[in-house]
C-alpha cells in the first residue's frame, strides 16, 4: 500500500443519522489500485445497492471532467458485516467481479468482497485471512495482557495498541456508546414493527378466516332455505294433486251414487208400473168372471 486513509471509527459527525458503519478505510496499492473497507453492523434491505453504489462511486472517482478512461485502475470494497446479507448462501466469504453468465470477465478492475462474519467459525488459524477475521469478530473481547497464540504477531498486537487507543479517547468512546445505544434501540423499534406487523397480519388473516366462515355459514343458511322452500313447493304440489285427486274420487263416488238412485227409481217405478198391470189384469178378469 502507497497510502492509507482511515476515518474515525467511531464518527464524530452526526451519527444518528449516517449510514450504520463503523469503520472506514480507503487506501491506494503501489499499482494505484483502490482499495475500500467498511465494517457494517446492520443488514437491511437496501444494502446490497448501497454496497454496489459505494464500489461505483469510488471506481468512478478516479476520473475528472475530460481525462481518460485509461487512467482507471482497479478498485475493490471489502464489507466485514456483523449480521448476515445472505442467509440462504453456504460460506461466509462472496466474491463479486465482472462477469458474464458463464464467468468470462469484462474487465479485470476489482470487484466486491462480502465476508459475513456471523458465519465465520475458525477455532484454529491457518491464514492471514482468517486471523484477521477471527481479531474483528473477537478483538472486544480480548485482555491485551494475555493475547491468545494467534494474535502474537507484530501486526495483531499494532491492530489491538490502535483499537486501545481509540477506546480510550472519551468523546469517540461516548460517541461510540451512543452509537450502540442507538443501533440497539433501532433494532428493539425494528423488532417491535416486525412483531406488530406479524401481530396485524395474524389478526387480519384470523379476521379474513371469520368472514369466510361466515359467508359459508350464511351461504349455507340460504342452501338450506332454498332447500326448505323447494321442499316446501314440492309438498305444496303434492298436497294440490292429492286434493285434486280426492276431489276427483268425491266427485265420482257422487257419480255413483246417483247412478245407484237413478237406478232405484227406475227400478221402483217398474215395480210400481207392473204393480198396476197386475192389478188392472186381475180386474179384467173379475169382469169376465162376472159376465
């Protein structure tokens, strides 16, 4: 590296309003490569573009009105982030360059670094890479008296002096409490939301399976009353046609009736008739006797 520019770790500007990083740094290789590494203590949606925005803006930084494009070199951001940006991605180092579908590169300058700290776990020490990692991920919670074996390096025991020192500047430090403080209250109003959300949406789905319910009840109250109606016309008919057929049975049982009596008076008055012929042919023959 040719030069090395590190902002304040903890911010003095106005940090309840800045963009939830801790750490800034920016430096420039012996080649005139540059190089970006921010620490990032919450993930939330728009992230990946601001991540992606932040390499453009520093690519794109090199230039001025009217120079070259030659004069680009390649430029890397390197993000150490404290909560996951991609839960449903295997390993905790991504590497994002240039690429077409199948890999070709555009153009070899630099690329993005996400290194998901929640899911590093190294217990033992093989790289530079991961000593690193291992020192932002637990370098807290370190007693500078009694570093463990993988911090005993010239470059460890200078990272842990500088963290120190700016732990024992007051107004960084109380800035850096506040900052905590506020990332924590920033993160139970989160949660609260989310739960309130969930709370809501539980309560709207319980509330839309109520009037579901309800219109299947109502609907099935008006099937069975349609149901009871039709049943109710089908009985009306029938008591109609069982009226219609008593009457009709009244009506020729009334038919056979006065058959009968017709039949009876006929049947008297042909006896009443040949009542009176036998007596008229009795008495014409009392009247022959007589002469």
């Amino acid at each position: 590296m040719s030069s090395v520019e590190i902002l304040n770790p903890y911010n003095e500007r106005e940090f309840l309003d800045d963009k939830l990083s801790i750490v800034d740094v920016k430096a420039r290789d012996g080649q005139g490569g540059l190089h970006q590494i921010e620490i990032q203590l919450l993930s939330y949606r728009d992230l990946p573009a601001r991540i992606s925005y932040g390499w453009a803006d520093l690519y794109s930084s090199q230039l001025s009105s009217g120079e070259s494009y030659s004069k680009l070199k390649p430029t890397y951001t390197i993000w150490l982030l404290a909560e996951d940006l991609l839960p449903d991605r295997d390993g905790y180092l991504h590497d994002f360059r240039l690429r077409d579908a199948q890999g070709c590169s555009l153009i070899e300058h630099g690329g993005i670094w996400l290194l998901e700290l929640n899911k590093f776990h190294a217990e033992r020490v093989n790289t530079e890479q991961e000593r690193w990692l291992k020192f932002f991920k637990e370098g807290a919670r370190l007693d500078s008296d009694a570093l463990p074996v993988w911090m005993q390096t010239p470059e460890m025991r200078q990272a842990m002096s500088t963290l120190e020192r700016f732990s024992e500047k007051d107004r960084a430090y109380h800035a850096y409490q506040a900052r905590q403080n506020y990332l924590r209250q920033q993160m139970s109003i989160q949660q609260e939301l989310d739960e309130r959300r969930a709370e809501i949406e539980a309560e709207r789905q319980a509330a839309e399976r109520e009037r579901q319910a309800a219109e299947r009840e109502r609907q099935a109250t008006v099937q069975a009353q349609q149901t009871a109606e039709r049943e109710r016309q089908a009985a009306e008919r029938e008591r109609q046609a069982a009226e219609r057929e008593r009457q009709a049975a009244e009506q020729a049982r009334m038919e056979l009736e006065q058959e009968r009596a017709d039949k009876e008076q006929e049947r008297a008055a042909k006896e009443v008739a040949l009542a009176e012929l036998e007596r008229l042919k009795a008495q014409l023959r009392r009247s022959a006797d007589e002469r």
